[in-house]
C-alpha cells in the first residue's frame, strides 16, 4: 500500500515539474529565445545578420569554405552572369556577324584592283603558319565549347535532346580545358616570331586616317608587314589571350590564386578604392566574369579578323594557306614590305 502511495507521487511530481518546464519554455519563446537555450542569449537577428553577411562559423569539414553558409556576392555573381554578360555578349557576337553581312552587301568582297598578277611571294613560313594555327584552331573550339556553356541550356538542349547535349558539354569541358594549353602555346609562338613587326609607328596613323582603305576601292595606303589594323588585331590578341589564359588557369586550379585582390591593390595605388579584402570565392567568382567578358570581346574581334581573312578579301588566305601571296595583292596591302623583302632579294648596290 505504501508502495503504491509512494508511486502514484512520484508521478504527479515528475508531471507538475514538466507542466512548469512547459510554462517556463513557453515563455521563454514569447521573449524570442529558443527551447533549450541552444544560441545562448544573442539575439536571432544578431545571428542571422552574421550568417547573411557572409561569415564563416566553425565545421568539421577539412574545406574551410563550408563554413559560409550564406556568401551574398554568389547572387551578384549569378546576375551579372546570366544578365549583363550573357546579354551583352549575345548582342556583340550578333551584332559583329550582322555588321560583316551588311559590309558584304554593300562593299562586296576586297579584290586585287591590279588583278592577279600569277607571281607570289611568301609572305609567312612554315612556323608562322603552324603558330597561327595552332592558336587559332584552338580558339575556335575554345570559343565554341565556351558558348556553350554561356548558351548551350537556351539554345543546344532543345534542339539535340538532353543525353546529346549532356554528351557534347561533357566533351567540350574536355576540349576546353586542354586546349587551352595548346592556345597558350600558340599565342606565345605568335608573340615572339610577330612582335618586332607590330610596333607602332607614325605610319598607322595614316593608315586609320584612310580607313585602311577598306570602305573604298582604289585606296591604298602604305603598310610594312602589318598594317596598323593587324597591329590592333595582334595587341588585342596577345594582351586579351594573356589575360584569358591566367583567369582560365584560376578557374582550372580554383582558390589558388589571388590575382583581383594584387590587381585592385595596385589600381588603388593610382586612386581607385576597390576592395582587396576578399575571400577565395568572391576571388573565383570575378576570375569567371573577367574570363567571359574578355573572350566574347576577343571573338568579336576575331570574328570580323576571319571575315577580312576569308570570305572578305581575295587573295588573303592564301597568306596563312600556302603562305605565298599574289605579288599584286601584297603590293597593295602591304606595299612598303614588298620592297624590304625586294631589296633583301636583290643583290646590294656597290658602293
Ligand atoms: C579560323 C579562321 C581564321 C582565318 C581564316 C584567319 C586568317 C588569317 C590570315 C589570312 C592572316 C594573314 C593576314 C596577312 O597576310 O596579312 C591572319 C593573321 C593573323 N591571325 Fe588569323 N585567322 C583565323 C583565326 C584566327 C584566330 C582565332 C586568331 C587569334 C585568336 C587569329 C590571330 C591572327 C593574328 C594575331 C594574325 C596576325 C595579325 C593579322 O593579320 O591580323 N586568327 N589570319
């Protein structure tokens, strides 16, 4: 009997005890705090703003960035890239291929004024063709498995189906990371057999004063090797595939690099005000954006490069083909170089 007793009170306290543990956590949740005091008393706004802004906490993870649970720059990055860059880029590789057109219908293609003449001279050997080559050969792919990931979802998917397009993009991710060694090769081969023509002198500046002769038939002005446009063409190459080739190198081997942060310090040297504090994400994030503006900007350029090489003006192929050209044609484009390597032909006049 006293057993009983005892046990039936030993249940009423343990039940009176928890309707009061009830109360207390009831209330305690009335005043924002959370059952079982687990935060301790910061308030949920000071933690959340913490978490929002982007700060690491602690993990067991061997990845120090698993610890961000929020990084806000990732929207910023995200919209910029969907937006502006996909954008933009669409319409300048667009717009370049509607402008060659409208430039086809109107001047037609640049033909040699004199005629084919039937004697050549060589223009680029065997070196140069295969630096040309290999540099260019590797940018087209580069810039094609490149749109693809910009575009391909929009445009590839519906068309070749998701197994297909899942198959290409895999392949292409192949192609673009290890041809991008070969395209580093070629524009450094490029860059050492072409530099000493590409120095610019007064020359250029008549020749952009005459439009390079391109909207007019008849007009000529002078050029050496390179004429001031392929000058344009050459440093826009050199400087924009360099910088693709370090941002893409951030990209294959990621949080290695701070190249935005030593960037942003030296502009801020000369009166800018950019941050240089910056995580391995945000450093990541700007590497793909500056990587996607600058090679839609090179295969805009490069775009009307292959019209003028091509379909736009007679005999130039020929150039980068068999490296001999029509001596009427370098006469006319080139006219100052013909009679360099004319004269280096022909014997020396006695002194
Ligand atoms: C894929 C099609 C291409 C064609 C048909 C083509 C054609 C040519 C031709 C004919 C020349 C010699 C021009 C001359 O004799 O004066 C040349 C030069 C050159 N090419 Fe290309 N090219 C192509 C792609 C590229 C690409 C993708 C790049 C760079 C990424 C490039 C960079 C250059 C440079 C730097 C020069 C020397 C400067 C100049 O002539 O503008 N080419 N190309």
């Amino acid at each position: 009997m006293l057993n009983r007793y005892f046990s039936i009170m030993v249940i009423l306290t343990a039940l009176l005890s928890g309707t009061a543990g009830l109360s207390t956590t009831v209330q305690a949740q009335q005043q924002g705090e959370v059952p079982g005091q687990s935060l301790g008393l910061s308030s949920d706004s000071d933690l959340w703003r913490y978490v929002r802004t982007g700060n690491a906490g602690s993990t067991q993870m061997k990845n120090e960035l698993s610890a961000v649970m929020i990084q806000s720059e990732g929207d910023n990055w995200r919209a910029f890239r969907n937006g502006p860059l996909s954008n933009v880029g669409a319409f300048a590789v667009m717009g370049i291929i509607g402008l060659l057109v409208v430039f086809y219908f109107i001047r037609g293609k640049i033909r040699i004024d004199a005629g084919p003449s039937g004697d050549t001279i060589l223009r680029f050997g065997t070196i140069d063709r295969f630096a040309h080559w290999l540099m260019a050969g590797s940018f087209v792919v580069l810039g094609i498995t490149g749109l693809n990931l910009l575009y391909g979802r929009y445009i590839l998917l519906p068309v070749i189906g998701k197994d297909a397009f899942a198959a290409f993009t895999t392949f292409g991710k192949y192609a673009h990371n290890y041809l991008a060694f070969a395209f580093m090769a070629g524009l450094a081969l490029s860059f050492v057999l072409w530099v000493r023509h590409n120095v610019p002198n007064r020359l250029d500046l008549e020749w952009l004063k005459a439009g390079g002769g391109i909207f007019k038939k008849g007009v000529h002005p002078p050029a050496r090797k390179f004429n001031a446009g392929q000058k344009i063409i050459f440093w826009a190459v050199m400087i924009g595939g360099l910088s693709v080739s370090l941002s893409g190198i951030a990209l294959l081997f990621p949080f290695q690099t701070s190249m935005f942060a030593d960037t942003f310090a030296l502009l801020n040297v000369i009166g800018f005000n950019l941050p240089t504090d910056m995580t391995g994400m945000q450093e990541q994030q700007l590497n793909q954006l500056w990587h996607g503006i600058v090679s839609m900007a090179l295969m805009t350029m490069i775009i009307a490069h292959i019209y003028i090489g091509s379909v736009g003006m007679e005999g130039a192929i020929a150039a980068m083909n068999t490296g001999h050209v029509d001596r009427n044609w370098a006469k006319e484009h080139h006219n100052l170089w013909v009679e360099e390597e004319d004269q280096k032909g022909s014997p020396k006049p006695a002194e």
